[in-house]
C-alpha cells in the first residue's frame, strides 16, 4: 500500500504510480493486481499532511529486490507512507486435501 500527497492532485498520483510501476519491473517485478483507491482523509496528520492518495498493489518482486525498492520509495518525496507485506504461500487443490488427511490426529487420553 502506498499514498502520495494530496497536492499532486489525482492524475498526478496516477502518473507516480505508474513510475512505481515502472520501478519494480526495473527491479525484475511484475504487478500482479492494483486498485487505486483515491483521495482519502487521514486518521491523523502525516508529515503534515491531512489527506492523500492511496494505491493498493500486489506485485511479486524476488526478496533481494525488495530493501531496493524501500530505499526508492524512501527517496520519493511524493510518496507520505508506503507499507510492504509477504504473502502467504496458499495450499490449492487436491494437494491442501492430501496433506491434510496425512497430518496426525492426536490421540485422546483414556484416563482409568
């Protein structure tokens, strides 16, 4: 998730997504999914800012990659916040099925 300041105005939060974008396939990533939120009101003040743009984007980026990319966005002065997150490894399919029939069931205890 990031969010860009609101003064940029909205097709220019737009344009620094893209640059993002643009960015992490530099990095050797691939966005998978983004949705653009728009102009939001902070909860609180944020580097003196009391609204931003918020853009939510899934993208896979190889790890060794990713502290690259923090210290990008950290230089972006039009960036407020920025949080990056791992996703879990989902189980699909038979295979979630399979593993879960082989996993041990505890025994009860018989008391006498």
């Amino acid at each position: 998730m990031l969010i860009y300041k609101a003064d940029l105005g909205e097709q220019g939060a737009k344009d620094i997504s893209k640059q993002i974008n643009k960015t992490i396939e530099n990095f050797t990533g691939k966005v998978t999914k983004e949705d653009f939120w728009g102009k939001r009101r902070f909860a609180y003040v944020i580097k003196h800012q009391s609204e931003g743009f918020y853009d939510i984007k899934e993208f896979d980026l190889e790890e060794s990659n990713t502290q690259k990319l923090k210290n990008k966005l950290n230089l972006m002065q039009e960036v407020v916040r920025y949080l990056i997150t791992q996703r879990q490894a989902t189980e699909v399919g038979a295979d979630a099925s399979a593993k879960t029939a082989k996993t041990p069931q505890p025994k009860a205890k018989k008391e006498v």
